[in-house]
C-alpha cells in the first residue's frame, strides 16, 4: 500500500501543535458515520474506513498487553538447571565476547532463580509461581522463549518493539494496522493506549505515534477513570446541538480546503472533530463498568472506583467489542535490577500479581464470548533479563537482548504451541529464534496484511514496519 505524497510540507508539523479539542481532535481523528451520512463521505475524508486486508484475516483485532521494564524469562517462564548449578560463579568469556550491556561488566557473576516452576495444562508448558492465573490458561497460549532484539536500552529498545526502528520518528504497530485496514469502529478511535503502574513507559508517545503516516493514525492514550480524554465535554453554556452546528460549519470549510490541497491533515481534522462529538456520548458508555456483572468483574479482580490494570484489561475487552482495531496496555514496573524497589523477590511478585489474574481472566472472558478466535492478545516487554546477575544489594538482572519470552493467544495463535529453546545458562536461542521483526510479520499476517506489501512512500523511500527483515513464524499458526 502505498500514499499520494502531495502530503508532507513544513506546514503539517505546526498545524499538529495546536491545544484544546483540537489536539484532543488531532490525536483521535477517526472515521464513521460522522455529522453527515457514511453515503457522503469518500476516503479522503474518512480515512480510517475499514479497508480489505491483502488476504483472509485470522484476527479482527489486537490487544498488545506491554510489561515496560523488560520482564525476566528465567524467573518467570524459562528454569535452567544449569545455571542454578553454575551460580555465583563467572559466565564463560565465550558468551559474552562483544557483548554490550546497560549495566554489567564482564566479571558478573551467574545468577540461578528462587523461583519454583511447574508444567501446566495439556501442553505441559512452563510457568513459575509468580503467575499462577497464567497457568490456568496455559492451553491457550503460545509461548515463544527464543525471542531477541537489538536494543538493549529502555527508550530505543521500546521503540524497536513498537515501531520496528530504534528511534523515534517511525510509525507504531498500531498506526501501521489502522493504516493497513481501518477501524471498524464509529463512535470511538481505532488505535487507544491505556497505562498503569507507577509512571509511563519510557520513550512516551512516539511508542504509540503514526511517525511519518498522517497523524489520524496515531494512538489515543485513554485515562483509566472518569472522562478518558481531558476536555471532551461542552464547555458551560454549549449545548450538543449549538455544539453539532459549529462542528458542521468548521467542518465545511474544512472541506472546501480539502478539496484545493489534499492535504491528509485537514481530512484528519475533519473526522476527529466528528469523532470528538461522537465520543461525547460513547466515550462515557465505555468507561461505565455498570453493565458488566459482578461475576466479570471479579474475574478480572477489578475495582472500577481506581485506576488499574485489571480496569484496563476490561476496557480493552470492552473497546475490541465496540470496534476498535488497536488496544495496546502499558504497565510498569518489570526493570529489576536489584535496587530496594527494583529487586527479583518483593517487587516482582508485586507487578506480577497486579497483571496475572487480569491477563489471563481477558483471555477466559474473550474465549467465553466468543471474541478470542478474532482477538489477537500479545504478552511482553522490549527484552529480558541477564543470565547474569547484578552487584547490588539486592537480587537483580541487567537487561538482556539475545533471549527473552513473550506468550501469545487467541487470533489465529496455535494454543499450546512452544515456540524455541535457548541454552543450558538461557543466554543464546539454540532453537527458532524469533527477532522482533519477525514478530511483527505475524501479527500483520494474522491480521491480513503482508508485511512486504503495507508499505508508505516517505523521504523517496518505501517503508515498512519490518524495515528490511521479518519472517512470520508458521509454527506459532493455528
């Protein structure tokens, strides 16, 4: 796929830097109906239509579940013998030989877990008592334990992830989704970011940006109580109806601008002032949890009075019902270096029962609805921690690129499936090894979209969210 590039000028990035609901319009441009019939609005003006995929879809949609930090596989999904054998003793130089690290240095010494493990399900797969709810659905979920990545720092490393490119500035998965195939919802945006924990994740908006592709794509970050998005009522004195008229009347020579210029970004002001009123009715809905039943609510452990991920998790599952294309969950904290509030005993059991009934009740609930066969789910940080550990006063790991684990489930996923190996310390992948972009050619594959084909015209240059690489990993296919 490619743009008509009469697009980019100088003026489009101080046409972006506005405030208020125009910002708010800017970040949540959506298609739909809108003030006038879907009969009278084309593409230019409702650019985030739902669009045919390249070929049959496995998935409808996606909710990427991000443990920010870089969660540890060897506490968590990935025991070796061999390294409680070896604790405490120097890794052999072999390993490590050009290696680079945030924090360690070539004497760190081997560091075995405390962490018990068990095999769950019919699948037998591996999973710690850190995440028992996990365990439950163990069935349901594919485990890949030969993921890497290039970037061993949090920012670019995020970016990686996300983007497929180790700085800012690239289109996010979820912009290059919504690009590829729209949204098939009216009334909400296609692509929304929910967070939690203590603070953002590092790197910030452009983990979920639209980069070079026109700003309608980029992800809406939601609030996980109230009003979603600041400043999306009336202000005193503005009724909905006086409110419609200006929206209409703007909108119309928004138009008449469209047509001289074809600039994307007035197609994206005309949609997301639409959607803006839109969601001055649908947006309060959505974040009501009363209508769900307290049997749901328990299952995910949530408390719809305070912010949280489980809340998250049942407004992700409540956004994929309504439409939206891309729900993409931040969580913080999974880097455990070993400091008094970043160590591998307390704190990890801490963040892990914060996500680990909420995770696997999205899965139980989408599978109890019927939604999982469509609803890709996606579990995992930019990386993984060192065989290694940290000198500090507490139990720690450094940040670790060459093998880290990820689970996914439902969209087409193979339930049950165990995807690499690594070896006897968990250092290297010695079976599958999965990078990033591999990753993220089958999540577009599952969607539809071949990844060498969703391309944008930039700079005199096609590009792609898989840059130059990317493989889809058939093993991980139902």
């Amino acid at each position: 796929m490619t743009n008509d590039l009469v697009n980019q000028t100088r003026r489009h990035f101080f046409n972006d830097c506005r405030v208020g609901l125009g910002a708010m319009a800017l970040g949540s441009m959506m298609s739909g109906e809108g003030l006038l019939s879907a009969e009278s609005l084309d593409n230019a003006t409702n650019p985030l239509a739902a669009k045919a995929p390249h070929y049959e879809p496995r998935a409808k949609n996606v909710i990427f579940l991000f443990m920010a930090g870089g969660p540890s596989q060897l506490e968590l999904f990935d025991p070796k013998p061999k390294l409680q054998e070896l604790e405490g003793e120097l890794i052999p130089e072999s390993y490590i030989e050009n290696q680079r690290f945030a924090f360690l240095k070539k004497d760190a010494k081997l560091l075995g877990t405390r962490r018990k493990f068990a095999q769950h399900g019919k699948s037998g797969h591996t999973v710690s008592e850190c995440l028992p709810h996990l365990a439950s659905i163990a069935d349901d979920v594919a485990i890949i334990r030969s993921m890497s990545t290039d970037v061993f720092n949090h920012g670019p490393a995020k970016f990686f992830m996300n983007t497929g490119f180790n700085r800012f500035g690239r289109p996010s998965m979820g912009a290059w989704v919504t690009y590829g195939i729209g949204s098939e919802s009216n009334d909400l945006p296609g692509f929304v970011v929910l967070q939690s924990g203590p603070r953002g994740p590092r790197g910030g908006s452009p983990n979920w940006g639209s980069g070079f592709l026109p700003t309608t794509y980029q992800g809406v970050p939601f609030r996980g109580k109230g009003s979603p998005i600041l400043n999306l009522d009336n202000p005193a004195g503005i009724n909905g109806s006086r409110q419609g008229d200006f929206i209409q009347a703007v909108n119309d020579f928004n138009r008449l601008r469209l047509a001289d210029t074809n600039d994307p970004e007035i197609a994206t002001r005309i949609a997301a002032y639409e959607m803006a009123y839109r969601m001055q009715s649908s947006a309060p809905e959505l974040m009501d949890l009363s209508d769900e039943t307290q049997e749901t609510v328990d299952l995910y452990g949530a408390d719809p009075a305070k912010p949280s991920f489980a809340n998250n998790c049942l407004l992700a599952r409540r956004l994929v019902q309504r439409g939206t294309r891309f729900v993409q969950l931040y969580h913080t904290d999974w880097d455990h270096h070993g400091n008094p509030d970043t160590e591998l005993k307390g704190t990890l059991d801490k963040v892990c029962k914060e996500i680990d009934q909420p995770a696997a009740a999205l899965v139980k609930d989408l599978k109890r609805l019927g939604m999982l066969d469509d609803t890709l789910v996606i579990w995992g940080g930019e990386f993984g921690r060192t065989p290694q550990g940290e000198p500090r006063d507490f139990l720690g790991r450094d940040h670790h690129i060459e093998a880290f684990t990820m689970w996914l489930a439902g969209g087409g996923v193979k339930g049950g499936a165990a995807i690499g190996k690594t070896d006897d310390l968990g250092y290297y992948p010695v079976e599958n090894r999965v990078h990033v972009h591999d990753l993220q050619a089958t999540v577009l594959h599952l969607l539809g979209l071949d990844h060498l084909k969703l391309t944008y015209r930039f700079q005199g240059r096609d590009f792609r969210l898989t840059d130059i690489a990317g493989e889809v990993v058939h093993k991980l296919l139902a």
